[in-house]
C-alpha cells in the first residue's frame, strides 16, 4: 500500500489515506513520485467544473523515478528520472496523425480512470489517469518523459502541466513573435508560465495582470515588463502601453466571461486573443456581429498549450539547462500530502503561485 491524497465526494476535503496500485501491466511503468504541483485542475475536480468519479486519487502534474518497469516497455529503466504525462496521446487517431497529439481522441473526456482499490478492497480513480499525489504511481509506459540530467526533479513537476500550457500556448499556439507586445491575464501557475513563455519568445513589452498588487513581484521575476490590477479600464491602460492600440496578443489565464472580455478588449485591431484557463459551461461570453467585423480580432483556445510533451519537455529542459527559463519562479510554497487543503485553500483565494509538494524521503533518493 501507498499514501495518496484522496476525496471521497465533491466537495470533500481531501484526505491523505492508503491505497493499494493496481498491478504492473506488461507496458506499464511504476513510478517513485518525488514532487507533483497543485494545479486548478484538480481543483475544478472537486468543485463541480469537471465531473469525476469518486473516490479519486488527486494530482495529474508530477515527476518521478522509475522504480519498475514492464516486460514491453522500450526506452526506460528502473533508475530513469521522468516527468508524467496525463495526456499521454495514442499515435494512432486522426488528430495524431494529423500532428495534434492535444487533441487525441483516446484522452479527450478521461477524466478519472480507474487506478486500484482503498485499503477496504473499494475501487478508486486516479486524477486524470495518473492520481499523482501519491507516493508511487503505476501509469502506462507512454504516460512518462525522460527528464534530462541536470534538471532539477523536484521543479521538474512543472513541465508535466503549468509549463506545457503556459510556454506553449505562447509558443506553440499563438507563435507569439519577438517584438510583439503580450498581455496575460490571471497570474497563477499556467499565467507566469505564460510571462515565462512571452520572455523567452522575446515579446515585449510583456503586460502582466491580476486583481491586486500581491502578485505583482511574481509578475516581474517571471519576466513581465509592466503591471497591472485588473479592471474595467484595463483595455485602456494596456494601449497606453502599446502606442494607443493594444496589445499584438492577449493570454486569458482565468476562464472566466469577464476576464475573457477584458483580454479581448485589449487587443488591437488585427491580433489575437488566446483562452487558457478553464471556465464553467453555464457561462457565456458575448460578442456582437459589428465588433467581430470591425476588430479583425482572432478568438481561440489552447489546449494543453498545444503541446507535444515528447517533443516539448526535452525542448524546455534545453532551456532549463541554458538558464533561458527558470522554473523556480513558479513555486511559491513547498508543502507535504497532508498540506494539500490548505494549497487548494490559497488557489481559491488567489495567494501565491504554485505550491509543490515534496516527498522527502523519495527526494533524497533521486
């Protein structure tokens, strides 16, 4: 058996209890999990944006060392350092095959697979098909990336989920260009990975906005270039910024119709506005025929910063490794398993960026 944060219901608190894994399959891999981010996904598990099934083993964005591997696993070994992948993508779909692993249809809806039984015998479902707050972890060998020698692996955790969607949907979905001007709304976990992605794209000036000044020292580490509170006049302070007619790009970061309409209303005439945060189905945005004609403006998504994390975690560790791209910016408190309420407590009322937790006794042996 294995500790793991577990909830029973929604809107339950999360408690640390004993789980047994389910058994090692020929091409699956188990993982000793040394550090794994508190992201608003798990969040939105438990306060109905998502619908799992209980209960559920918490956390999908973490990194590990292979302690076991299956018969038919190609290209690890016990020892191997990893980060997980919670979209772990079949290679085989019209959307792989058409280079949009994000988009794979074997993961589109997973939200809580089956993943092994309580201490009872009753069964329990792991986050995302991985239920990384968990002191081991067993996931389909294609579930996990080698990490790179060198790299910090307790921060690594961050390439699993805030960095693969911050970086990449200025990178990889909006291809954001040196020079272009930048805004990002919403300045938690994925929002300063977004400011980490405009910096390292080059972008400036780099417009970082949140409700109040409590993040605007985050804001400026992770490379931002200005600062500033969230408000009905943010559209007009941000072209104050740009030459009178705002920004080239625009990163909502929350997932919320009036952040949405501010990102929006921020850009100029002729660029784009990219959705990364996670909002309700019962809210709208609304936008009128005249202003969609007249603003030439783009609308789109990101999904997983449309990410390719065989692809982009070795490409962000060469980053890490050149010190383009600090990943320490984003941990703002270190905690244990049974620290987990008090994170997602902070999350709900905005302090902070993310909280990492930390298994000391698997650290020691990384």
């Amino acid at each position: 058996m294995v500790k793991a944060v577990v909830v029973a219901a929604p809107g339950a608190t999360p408690e640390v209890r004993d789980i047994v894994l389910p058994a090692l399959g020929p091409e699956d891999v188990r993982v000793r999990i040394v550090a794994a981010g508190v992201c608003h996904s798990d969040l939105s598990l438990i306060n109905g944006t998502l619908a799992p099934q209980f209960p559920l083993v918490l956390g999908h964005e973490a990194s590990g060392v292979v302690t076991e591997a299956g018969e038919r696993v190609t290209g690890l070994a016990t020892g191997d350092r990893v980060v997980l992948n919670w979209a772990a993508a079949c290679r085989e779909c019209w959307f792989c095959q058409r280079g949009e692993p994000w988009l794979c249809t074997a993961v589109e809806g997973v939200v809580s697979p089956p993943g092994g039984t309580l201490a009872d015998g009753s069964p329990v479902h792991r986050c995302l098909g991985v239920g990384a707050f968990a002191e081991e972890v067993v996931v389909p060998g294609r579930s996990v990336v080698p990490l790179a020698e060198g790299i910090p692996l307790d921060l690594a955790a961050l390439l699993g989920c805030a960095v693969l969607t911050g970086v990449g949907a200025v990178r990889n979905t909006a291809a954001v260009q040196p020079g272009e001007s930048v805004l990002v709304i919403g300045l938690g976990g994925i929002g300063l990975s977004a400011v980490l992605g405009a910096k390292l794209a080059g972008a400036d000036p780099i417009i970082a906005v949140d409700l109040g000044p409590e993040k605007e020292k985050l804001a400026f580490a992770a490379g931002a270039t200005h600062y500033l509170t969230s408000e009905p006049k943010l559209a007009k302070q941000v072209r104050a910024l740009t030459g009178g007619r705002g920004v080239d790009q625009a990163f909502e970061c929350v997932g919320a119709p009036a952040t949405i309409r501010l990102a929006w209303g921020s850009v100029r005439r002729g660029g784009a506005c990219t959705v990364v945060g996670v909002g309700g189905r019962d809210q709208e945005v609304v936008f009128n025929p005249l202003e969609l004609f007249h603003f030439a403006r783009t609308l789109t998504s990101s999904i997983y910063g449309s990410s390719d994390p065989d692809r982009d975690i070795p490409a962000l560790g060469r980053h890490i490794l050149a010190g383009e791209l600090d990943l320490g910016t984003l941990v703002t408190h270190r905690v244990s398993l049974d620290d987990v309420p008090a994170a997602f407590a902070r999350m709900e009322a905005g302090e902070g960026a993310r909280s990492l937790i930390v298994l000391p006794e698997a650290a020691r042996h990384a």
